[in-house]
C-alpha cells in the first residue's frame, strides 16, 4: 500500500514532466525516494514516505513530516525538490 501511494503521489506531481530520474528504497514502515536526476540536472536528493490513518506522509530535511496528500501540503515536496544546497 505504501509503494502504491507513493507512486501515486509521484505520478500526479510529476505527469508528463521528462527529464526524472529516481529510484525506491523499502525500509519496513517507511519507503525512501532517492532523486538522481531532475529536469536533466544531476542531484541527490532523497525524500521519506509513510502512511498513517490512510494519508501519506513525506519527511525532508527542511520541513519534517508533511501530509502531502491534503490541501497544498505538495508545495513542500517542490520547494525541497527543487532547492539548491
């Protein structure tokens, strides 16, 4: 079910977006999402996802636990995403 949503929740975010390169990693309750490649630019990025009461959940550095699946909550997969160190 977690792998599920996850992919779900990238789907929608990333659409017919090219130029994405990231791969899954199962840890138990948690699924790690490690970014190589986004919009052709080399980056390491790695978001962590998990599901509580039915709504998944992604953790980053930046902002911690954020239900991205309610509201707006997305903008923090992106501005993560796309943030330069």
């Amino acid at each position: 079910m977690l792998k599920e949503k996850t992919q779900d929740f990238l789907r929608v975010q990333i659409m017919d977006l090219n130029d994405f390169n990231y791969s899954f990693e199962e840890d138990g309750e948690y699924l790690h999402v490690i970014f190589d490649e986004v919009f052709s630019k080399k980056i390491q990025k790695e978001f962590t996802f998990k599901v509580l009461n039915d709504t998944l959940y992604m953790h980053s550095i930046s902002y911690g636990w954020k239900p991205v699946q309610k509201g707006a909550s997305n903008k923090y997969f992106w501005i993560d995403l796309l943030y330069e160190d």
